[in-house]
C-alpha cells in the first residue's frame, strides 16, 4: 500500500502531474498513516516511462529485515511519481523532475521534525534515468549537498545518453558530467552505479560506468554479474526487482547505519567499505567496520600438524572441534603461492596465520577477511612472501553434526597454475580455435587471456571437463576476470561436463592497463580440462549492434540523401527520375561518405585545423567523440553503412508498396481523380493550410504539426497515385478503341498517344521523386516521434509542450512540405537551381555521419536543406 504524501499547495500547483509516496504494507502502513515518521528515509526515483510503484521490492524485503530485528532500525521507502514520462527521450523535463525531486527532500525530511534521531539526509536510490536526475540535484543553485548520504543507481546510463534524440537530453547531460567532473574535489557523495550486464539490451552497461577521476574515490560502478550473492545479469527493468540484488542493497543499508544516530553512518570510508564487501568482494563474513585481526585460538579442541603439499579433509558430524596446521618453513623453499578452500559457507573464521611458534598457538592471524565468497566454496590465495612471519597455516574446521562439508588446501608455484591464451584473430570468424590442457591434478589455475581488451572482439570458450574415477557430481567455478573494470562473470559447471562461456567486454582495456584479462578456474583434482577459444562472428555482429544501434538512424538517412541527390542530378542531365531503389544501389556507396569523416577526424589533429574548426562555430566530430569513449570499431562504419542501405531499401520498398494499396483502397471507395491538366505550385488553399499548421505548431507542439505535414503530403502522393493508375487504364481502352479505327484517322491518334505518354511519365517521374521525399520525411517523423508521445501523455496538464525541440524545424518543413507536395518534375526540369540542388545532398549525407549519428537531433536539419532547395526550384 502507497500512502500519498501531501505537498506544499504551491509545489502541487508548479508540477500538477507529480506526486511523492511513502510504501508500506500491513501494520507498518497502518501505523504510518499518522506522521511524524521515525525510521530513516530513502527516496527511489523511476526512470524512463518507470512507476513509483517499483519501489515495492526494495521496501519489502527493507520491511522484512526489519522484522526480523524486532524494528531496532527500519527504513522509510518514499517513490516520486513522475507520471511514468518518457525522459530518455525527450530531455525538456528533466530540470523540471530535478527540481521537484529537491523539493521532495525537503518535504521528507519535515516529516521527521521533533524526533529524538531526525535524519538531516536521505539516501537515493535510482533507476534509470532516475540515477541521472539524483546526479544532477548537485548543479542546482540552491541545492545542499549534505541533503543526500549516498546514491545507489541501477542501469543508469552516466556517460552519455542511448538516444539523443534531443538536445535537452545532450545539454542536460552535459551539465551534469561537466559539474561532477570540475568540482569532483569538492563532491564527497559515496555513490555506487550497478549495472545490468548483457541482458539489459535498454542501457549497455559501458554508459554506467561513472567517470575514473583520481581525485573521486567515492564512486563505485559494477555489473551486477560481478556482485557477490547475485552473480547474475538482469534486464532493464528486472534489476529494479531482482531478489539476489535487492537482498545485497537491502544487507548493505542495515550495515551503514549509524549506531548513536540510528541514520546512515555520515562517515565517507564506512561506507565506501560497506559497498566493497557487499558489491565488489565478499570475504564469507558479515560486515564489521574494525574486524579483530588477533583472533584467539583455544578452547578443548585437536590441534592435527599437516606436512603434505596437497591436502583434502572430508569433514561429517564432526563432534570436536580441530586445527590443522600446516609448517610453512619448508614449503616456502619449494612454492610461492597456498590456496585453500572450504564449502562450509557460514560466516565463521576459518583460516588463520601463526607468528613463531612450533606446533599449536594460541593467538593467530585471522585470514578469512582476505578469503573471496564463490557461489560454492570460498577460497583463499596467498603469495607466501608476502607473509614472511607467518610460521603456521592454520585451517580451523568446527564441530558440526548432520552436514558434510569439504576443505582442500595444496601449495603451488605460481608458474605452474598460470597458462597463456591468446585469443583468435578478429577476422578468423570462428574457423580457427586455440586450445590449452590443463593436466595436473590443481584445484585452480589462472588463464592469461592476451590479446584481448577490445570492445569490438567477441570469443567463444569452451570448456570440457574429463574426470575419472568419480561417483558423485562435482561443481567446478569458471570466473571471468577483468581487472579494469568490476565487470567479472561466473559460469558454475557440473563436471564432467562441456561449457560454453561467452567472452566479451562492456569497458575496453585502458592504454595505461599492463594486467590482462584472467580465466580464473576452480577446478577439481580428480579431472581434466581443455579450453577451447575461437571468434564468435555473431556476437561481434551484436557487440557493433549493442555499442553502435543508435547511429543505424543517421546511416539510413544518409543512403537515401544520396540516392535523393541522383534523382535530382538524372532529372537535371536526363530530364527523367529513376527509381529510388535503382539509384539506392547506384549511389550509396560508403567511399563518397568514409573518406571525408576519416580526413576530417585526421585533420583535427592539426592544431591550425582545430582553431579554423572553432572559429567556424563547428560542433565537435561525433567520430573523436566515440573515439573518447572507446568506441572506434575497425570497419564499423562499413557494416553500419551496409545496415543502413538494406533498410532504406526495405523501407522504401514498404512505403511505395503502402502509397499503392492506399490509392487501391482510394480509388475502391471514391469516384477516379484525373491526372491534373495545368500544374499549380501554390493552390488557393495552400497558404491557409499552411498558417494553420504553423499556428498548431506553435500552440501545441511541433512534432504534431510536423506529422500531420506529413499526412498532407502522403495524401497528396496517394491522390497522383490514383490519379496515374486511372489514367494507364483509361489509355488501354482508348488503345482497344483506337486499332477499330486505325486505318481512318491514324496520324490523329499518333499524335494524341505521344500527348498522354508524356503526361504519363511526367506523372510517373514524380511518384519516383516524392516516393523518396516520403522516405526522408519518414526518418524525420520517427526521429520527433517521442516529443510528440510526450505531448499527448501529458495532454491533461499542459496543451502547449515547453520546452519544445521540433518547433523551429516545423516552422520551415511546413511551408517547405505544403510546396513540394504540389510539386511535379516537369515544373523543375528548366530551373536554374537545379544543379545545385542536386549536388547538395551528397556533403549533408557526409554532414549527417560526422556530426549526427552520435547525436540523432541534428539528422532532420541535414535533410530538411535539399528539400527546401527542392521547393525553391519552383521558383527559380
């Protein structure tokens, strides 16, 4: 159950379509009806199209934990109802939530007045593009930073936006990264950014990661992959109620809290460890801020001395409690390294270090805090010179009875249990593969991936275990290590068996990064591995799709301006217009469009260059901003420019088909229209059509002016469809009724064919022409779609969209639109500005690449050019 939190009458007045909740469920909601509030308050923001009502996982399993402590601490979960707006895609409102996500803070934190523990801060969890929003809450004017404790985002994307389909967006993130990285001295927000992994297809998790600043060492940002007790990938929306994770959030929340001020602790280091244990490496033992490093050592129990290099205990209804102890002085002149694992996976101690002593002590170093929880052990590495007083190893097994559990420890050099793999070629395209055997009888082994900390390689490994001699199964652990980013991922197998593990990265290896990518496998002693790598061509295909999908928009509208741009220059040399698909394959060609990006990405090294670049006003080049990203592909483009053809061709195949059925269904319902006799550019309606939709654009909202321009128009083609289909069959009867009189008035007939032939192709040349204008005026729509959806859903409490991203270009596509629709190809044919026309679309199709397929809001203004040029023709 939500209880509504009542707001200001003035606030509720400025943002009529938000609300603030409190959840709560059974007695907890009942009591809570009646404020004020004692627990301690976190506030969830939604994100893109995201309800309030989402807060509902968190909250209850925060509810739960709370109930088992007999509500000692508890936590108040608040929601901001955003009314589920579309803010990844149209940016206009994001300032506004950001200022009413301020305002709620300090309504919240009212609630508390009077109470012995008040909170002066709450905690932010948010999703989405509700990550975003808390993150920007720091570049407001009158914004107190100490108003928020710490910020947990999930699949929120920081670096830079999926779809920036608007400038709002772009500027809004701008503002925000800029802020966060000038005063990151002064920003002492823990804040931890968890993404989803491969499986969230919305937010890659490379746009999650926040900004590495030295300075900053109070973020965090992980894939949920790599977060212990979760080790899964989650969805978009499924990290928002993915049991293991919010289990994780809710054990690290009651871990921060504050003893003496029952809030979230305010000390920065505290917290930061709390999120490592919880989020980045988990030692198998519950949180403790200053964990006992003696531990004692006594108490009625064996104590086993242990000499062998390699040791297995198979521990089962044990009644006394034992320590193994294992001398170090001689295996330290054989080996480097000790390993150890246990699958008892309670929180107790379990391994300790011995300082100077002969067989038993009774103080030792507790060690288990350096131990590493896996889904099915826990385990144990140590470099033995990094522990030169340690005399004894001591391995401690309890007393338990009713379960069995299994210890293994073994010494080992650490060149034996470290093999190299380099990976395939980029372009072997998986025919080829590179193997390794691991025969020995270790329990783990590290595998050097080299080679490979690209975005854009993609590998298959396969993993097939042999063992020999074993009744029951036995589970082996392969962790996919990346040690530049918290990115890791495990595969849990029962041997023997074969795996497949997809070997892929969301963070490309940083130039200054010497550590390589690790295969870390915990295997068994009693089976045999071969590991097998070769190159996945699909799953590089999806990495080009995953990091590059959103420019596929700018790709396509550059194709068609190029085929656009040869139908204008055949009209001009020829006085015909061939079709579009004829001159799609004729034209779009990635070498009239590559090279010119390439050139001008090499110029800007340049430092004359550069300053031109700057004083000419020019954005930056979307090709250095990818490159700052780490997001250059090797032929990229080249396969974008493939996809981008084939789509042009398959949309303006389904336009052309969807122009024909549409004139069937015109001329099946409606006497036939006639093909016009005397062209007119500017019909008497014309104008008035024209201010009418200027003045909606105005009122209302420019991307509905703009589609209902373009339903004028597909009318007008629909109507000289029909009007072209009625003439062909009116000609085959006039030719029927012709041969009867052939002989009689054969020159009359001659001449008349000829007359309706040319109106017929001049018709034809037309279709071709618009049919095109169609597929460009296409893109345009679906690239202000979301604006316009932002509109109508918000249609109750604003007519006019402010800010609005479409207006200034509906004001020039209207008029420009309403002309071209009454536009023929024979009233253009002798214009002087033909030529030039013709010859613009080939450097916007350039334009559109370099400065629009990292920034989608400038496509329409490299396509609304030619056709303004287009319309001008009439007149010139």
């Amino acid at each position: 159950m939500d209880t509504k939190i009542e707001l200001p009458k003035k606030l509720a007045k400025r943002y009529p379509a938000y609300e603030l909740y409190l959840y709560g469920e059974g007695s907890y909601a009942e009591e809570h009806k009646i404020l004020p509030l004692t627990g301690i308050p976190v506030l969830f923001l939604p994100g893109n199209a995201g309800s309030y009502k989402q807060v509902r996982s968190v909250g209850s399993i925060a509810l739960r934990k709370a109930e088992d402590i007999d509500f000692k601490y508890h936590f108040d979960f608040f929601s901001v109802n955003f009314n589920e707006e579309l803010v990844a895609l149209y940016g206009g409102s994001l300032q506004k939530q950001t200022k009413f996500v301020h305002e709620c803070i300090k309504t919240i934190l009212k609630l508390y007045k009077g109470q012995e523990f008040a909170p002066k801060s709450v905690a932010i969890i948010g999703h989405s593009m509700g990550g975003l929003v808390a993150r920007a809450l720091l570049t407001l004017k009158n914004f107190k930073q100490d108003l928020i404790n710490l910020l947990i985002t999930q699949a929120t994307p920081h670096v830079a936006p999926v779809l920036p389909l608007d400038r709002f967006i772009t500027d809004f993130y701008m503002t925000v990264n800029n802020y966060w990285i000038l005063n990151a001295r002064h920003i002492n927000l823990t804040t931890l950014s968890v993404a989803g992994g491969f499986r969230d297809y919305q937010v890659r998790s490379g746009l999650t990661f926040l900004p590495k600043l030295s300075h900053h060492t109070s973020a965090l940002s992980v894939v949920s992959s790599a977060v212990p007790k979760t080790w899964v990938s989650t969805d978009h929306l499924s990290i928002v109620w993915c049991k293991q994770l919010q289990l994780t959030t809710i054990r690290a929340f009651f871990d921060l809290i504050d003893a003496d001020t029952k809030q979230i602790t305010q000390n920065p280091k505290k917290k930061l460890s709390v999120l490592n244990h919880h989020f980045i490496r988990h030692p198998a033992k519950h949180f403790e801020e200053n964990p006992a490093i003696i531990s004692d050592l006594t108490g009625t129990s064996m104590w086993v001395p242990v000499k062998v290099s390699k040791w297995t205990y198979v521990a089962y209804n044990e009644s006394d409690k034992i320590y193994f102890t294992f001398p170090l002085a001689n295996h330290r002149k054989i080996y480097t390294h000790v390993y150890c694992q246990s699958t008892m996976l309670d929180t107790n101690s379990w391994i300790f270090g011995c300082i100077n002593s002969t067989s038993m002590c009774r103080q030792g170093i507790d060690l288990s805090w350096k131990a590493e929880l896996l889904p099915t052990i826990k385990s144990l590495t140590l470099r033995l010179q990094d522990y030169p007083s340690l005399s004894h190893l001591v391995v401690y097994v309890p007393s338990i009875h009713g379960s069995k559990f299994v210890v293994d420890c073994e010494f080992f050099k650490k060149e034996t249990r470290t093999i190299q793999l380099p990976v395939t070629h980029l372009f072997s395209f998986g025919l080829s593969s590179r193997k390794v055997l691991l025969n020995t009888s270790g329990l783990f082994y590290n595998i050097e991936l080299l080679n490979f900390g690209q975005i854009y390689q993609a590998f298959k490994i396969n993993v097939v275990s042999k063992c020999s001699g074993v009744k029951e199964e036995i589970t082996s652990i392969y962790k996919l290590h990346i040690p530049w980013s918290y990115e890791d991922s495990l595969t849990i197998a029962q041997v023997p068996s074969s795996t497949e593990i997809s070997l892929k990265l969301h963070i490309a290896q940083p130039e200054n990064e010497s550590q390589v990518a690790l295969l870390k496998m915990y295997t068994s002693s009693d089976c045999q591995y071969e590991v097998t790598v070769k190159t996945s061509f699909s799953q590089i295909l999806g990495q080009v799709v995953r990091f590059h999908g959103g420019a596929l928009p700018a790709y396509v509208t550059s194709s068609i301006l190029l085929a656009y741009g040869g139908q204008l220059y055949s009209l001009f040399s020829t006085g015909h217009c061939l079709e579009y698909a004829t001159m799609l394959d004729k034209q779009a060609k990635p070498y009239k469009v590559d090279p010119f990006v390439l050139m001008i990405k090499f110029l800007l090294g340049y430092k004359w260059f550069k300053e031109l670049w700057d004083v000419l006003l020019l954005p930056e080049l979307d090709a250095i901003v990818l490159t700052s990203q780490s997001m250059c592909f090797p032929l990229v483009s080249l396969i974008l420019f493939l996809f981008g053809t084939c789509t042009a061709y398959w949309g303006g195949l389904l336009s052309s088909t969807s122009v024909r059925l549409l004139s069937s269904l015109w001329l099946a319902l409606k006497r036939p229209p006639e093909l016009p006799k005397d062209i007119k550019m500017i019909s008497l309606d014309l104008p008035f059509l024209t201010i009418v939709l200027i003045i909606v654009s105005w009122t209302t909202c420019g991307a509905f002016a703009i589609l209902l321009t373009y339903l004028y128009y597909v009318f007008k083609i629909v109507h000289l469809q029909a009007s072209l289909a009625t003439f062909k069959n009116s000609q085959t009867v006039n030719l029927k009724h012709s041969r009867r009189n052939e002989k009689k008035s054969n020159h009359h007939k001659d001449s008349t064919v000829h007359y309706l032939h040319l109106s017929a192709n001049d018709a034809e040349d037309s279709l071709r022409m618009h049919n095109t204008v169609i597929n460009l005026l296409t893109w345009i729509v679906l690239l202000s779609m979301p604006s316009l959806i932002y509109w109508l859903k918000n249609l109750r409490y604003y007519f006019k969209l402010s800010p609005d991203p479409c207006k200034p270009l509906a004001f020039i596509l209207i008029p420009t639109m309403a002309i071209l629709g009454n536009t023929h190809t024979v009233s253009i044919k002798s214009s002087k500005l033909l030529k030039t026309t013709s010859q613009f679309p080939l450097p916007l199709a350039v334009g559109v690449i370099a400065f629009g397929s990292a920034h989608l809001y400038r496509v329409p203004c490299f396509v609304f050019i030619p056709l303004l040029l287009h319309a001008l023709c009439n007149f010139m």
